[in-house]
C-alpha cells in the first residue's frame, strides 16, 4: 500500500490566510459599528430612507468578511477532530452576519417612536439582509485537514496510475488545475513547478486542487494506444520429443 500524505498548510498559506482574517474582521467590525449607528441615530422615521442605505452597506461589510474568511479557511483549513472549532472556523460567517443584523431587526420591530409604515419597510429590509447574509456566510462545504488529506491521497493514486507508477505532476501559480505534461497547451509559456500532487496542493496556496481534465484525456489516451499497440503473443507449438 503506498504511504498515506497528510495536508499541511505551508508557511505561506499560513500568513495569507492570516491577511484575509485579519480584513475579514475588520469588515466584520465596520459592519458592527454601522449597526450601531443605525440602531442610535436613524431608526426614525425621517431617516427611513438613509436606514436603508445603512442597511446595504452593513450587508456589503457582512458579506465581504464573510467571502475573506471563507477563502481564508480554504488556505489553512481547520481538522475534523475538535468538533467546537470546526464548526465556529467555518460558520464564523454565518455567525458574525446574523450579529450583524438581528439586534437592528429587535430595535426596528419594537421602536415605539416610528410609524407602522416605517416598521414595516425598514423591519422588511432588515430582514432580508439578516437572510441574505446568514446564507452567504454559511458554507456549506466546509474545508478539513481530514478532507483535504483523503482528496490528496485519491489524486496522487490516480497520477500514478497515469503516470507509470510516478507521482509527478506541473503547476502554475495560478487556477487550481495540476498537470501530466510540461508542454499542456494550458500553461503553455507561463512559469512552471513540478512536484507531487501534494506539493501541488501545498505550494499552490488556493485550496482545492485537481488534474486538468485535458492531460488525463491525453493520458488516457496514451494507454490506450500503447495497450493496443502491444505485440500479441502467440502460443508456440510444443515439440514432440
């Protein structure tokens, strides 16, 4: 059986992932402050239309945190293994978009200070955007160590049987497509790597990896050809002694 890879993020997926969280909160925190802004100073019922405004752009801040920390999570994802942490790293979106909104939704909904017609655009508003950002800040295909490790070990077992037996495989630093042949008419004039898929996956820094469907095709076809090509032996006569 060939050796099981383990996944590990490398340094530099580490410290862009970090970027991308730090921005995520940021956002996150921007989002927050309007919220408050909104909650002290418009619900009213001559600053309906500037409430509205508000809205949108704390809905813009939410979902823009939320697309960072996802991609964030995809570059250094979190283990399967501590259940807890799992689920806050990668629903953190979802969480910070409902916070986002859901007091605002309250102060709306049970201000005695505005008219029914305010409450019910405003309220109306604000409860589509809590929705729109819960479902965008949700993933609902959560990165693992564990699942990234299964996939790795999947591919580099498929390579092999490509390839001859050999885990080798050529990537740019772009897209998330790994490649058989050097000379793929997809990278074509563009600084090339070679490693194993794992290292693909590693150096790659974007998360989800796979083959590109043009160098199995020729793979494929290249056993094919060979199989068919291959001289048939034929049964020799025994001699009689």
């Amino acid at each position: 059986m060939a050796e099981q890879k383990q996944f590990v993020a490398s340094d530099e997926a580490k410290g862009q992932a970090k970027q991308l969280r730090l921005f995520a909160m940021l956002a996150w925190i921007v989002a927050i402050a309007g919220e408050i802004y909104a909650i002290l100073k418009l619900i009213r019922n001559d600053k309906l239309t500037w409430l509205i405004v508000a809205i949108v752009v704390i809905l813009i801040l939410a979902i823009v945190g939320s697309m960072l920390w996802k991609k964030a999570n995809r570059l250094d994802p979190a283990s399967e293994k501590d259940k807890t942490k799992f689920f806050i790293q990668n629903q953190l979106g979802a969480i910070m978009g409902v916070l986002a909104f859901l007091p605002l939704v309250i102060f709306i909904l049970t201000n005695k200070n505005i008219d029914g017609k305010t409450k019910g655009i405003a309220g109306a508003v604000a409860a589509v955007a809590l929705v729109v950002a819960g479902i965008t800040g949700y993933d609902f295909n959560p990165p693992s160590i564990e699942k990234y490790t299964q996939q790795i070990n999947e591919q580099t077992d498929v390579i092999r049987n490509l390839n001859n037996g050999v885990d080798l495989v050529y990537w740019t630093n772009q897209g998330n497509k790994y490649h058989l042949f050097e000379d793929c008419q997809h990278i074509k004039g563009r600084e090339i790597h070679s490693g194993t898929v794992k290292e693909a996956w590693e150096a790659r820094r974007i998360g989800d990896s796979e083959l590109c469907l043009t160098c199995k095709k020729r793979a494929e076809k290249a056993q094919a050809g060979s199989t068919e090509t291959a001289p048939v032996q034929t049964p020799q006569p025994v001699e009689q002694e």
